[in-house]
C-alpha cells in the first residue's frame, strides 16, 4: 500500500519563490515517485475573479475555492501543491477546516524566506500586474509568520529548479505531517 496522498503548502511573503519552485515541482513526468496536482492560489483568483479589488473578502474566496478543490482532489487519491503566502490566520484555518474530517491526509508546509530587500529586488523584476508596491513587499517580507515546525528554504541561496529538487527529495523521504490547528493559529490576523 502506497503512501496516503495529502497536501504540500508552499507559502512565504511575496517574490520569496514560491510561484518559480511549484511551476518546476508541477512540470515533473507523471511517472514521479509521488503524483500530485498543483494549484497556484492566485492564479484561481485571477481566474475567479479577474475585476477583483483584491479585498480580504476576494482573497478568502480564492482560499475557500482553493481549498475545496483540494478537498475533491484528495477524495479521488491525489496528492496536492498548494501555493500561496499563507500568511493570514484565516487563510491556515480555512485549509484546516476544509481537511477536518480527513485526518490521515497529511499536511506538510515548506516556508520559502527572502531578506525585504532581495524581494524588494525581485519585485522590480517583475512583469505581472500586482496589487503590490515596494514598500509592501518589504514590510511583508519583515513580518512573515514563520512556523518553527514548517520546512524552510532560503529562496537566495540556490537558484529555484535546485530548491525544488531538494523540496522534492524532503517530501518523499523526510517530511512529517504538521500540527494542523498549530501551523493555523500561527498566522497573523487581519489588521
């Protein structure tokens, strides 16, 4: 009998890494070790609600729908990515709550770190409408929640098809399921 399938979380602040890592871990062969679907949060957004403000009440649509899916996704034995900042309480607990009766899907969650001002950096680079500017990129990047128990990748210090080889070898070999309620009331709350 094989592994249960469950949910891999690639959060962190924003321009940390996350987007360029999952792509490389969604473009693996179907013939992986561990077969899995990868949902980019924002892009649902993006897809759900393309004249979006991008309010709180938005930002927990896309959560919400993120999450449901993944519910599906796990009730016809697949194994999940999900990408996205993670940084707000009520964005953990929705995940939580959507996995309540699914105790034995496991949950791991990778925090990808990036100093304010090598997001900053990354920021400029970017191309893609955002409802970003710098000076929130930094102060997000200084006041991520960090978990202690989550796997921890230091966007700077390899380039991102390195981070996602070793991601990938941490999820098949070494990675434990988190403590759901604890990784959720890490979060931050809404100002």
């Amino acid at each position: 009998m094989g592994e249960p399938n469950g949910v891999l979380v690639l959060s962190g602040p924003p321009c940390s890494g996350k987007s360029s890592v999952g792509r490389i871990l969604a473009a693996e062969p179907p013939t992986s070790p561990r077969r899995h679907v990868y949902i980019e949060v924002d892009s649902l957004f993006t897809l759900m609600l393309p004249r979006s403000d991008r309010g709180r009440d938005d930002r927990m649509l896309a959560y919400d729908a993120a999450h449901l899916l993944t519910r599906m996704l796990l009730g016809r034995g697949e194994s999940v990515v999900l990408e996205c900042t993670y940084a707000r309480r009520e964005q953990r607990a929705s995940l939580v709550e959507a996995l309540a009766d699914l105790p034995s899907a496991p949950l791991q969650v990778v925090e990808f770190f990036i100093s304010p001002d090598d997001a900053v950096q990354r920021f400029r680079l970017r191309d893609q409408a955002t409802d970003l500017d710098e000076q929130s990129v930094r102060e997000r990047a200084e006041a991520f929640p960090f978990f202690d128990d989550a796997y921890r990748l230091t966007s700077s210090a390899a380039p991102p098809d390195h981070l996602a080889r070793t991601l990938a070898s941490w999820w098949r070999h070494s990675s434990l399921p988190m403590d759901r309620d604890a990784w959720a009331g890490a979060g931050r709350a809404w100002a």
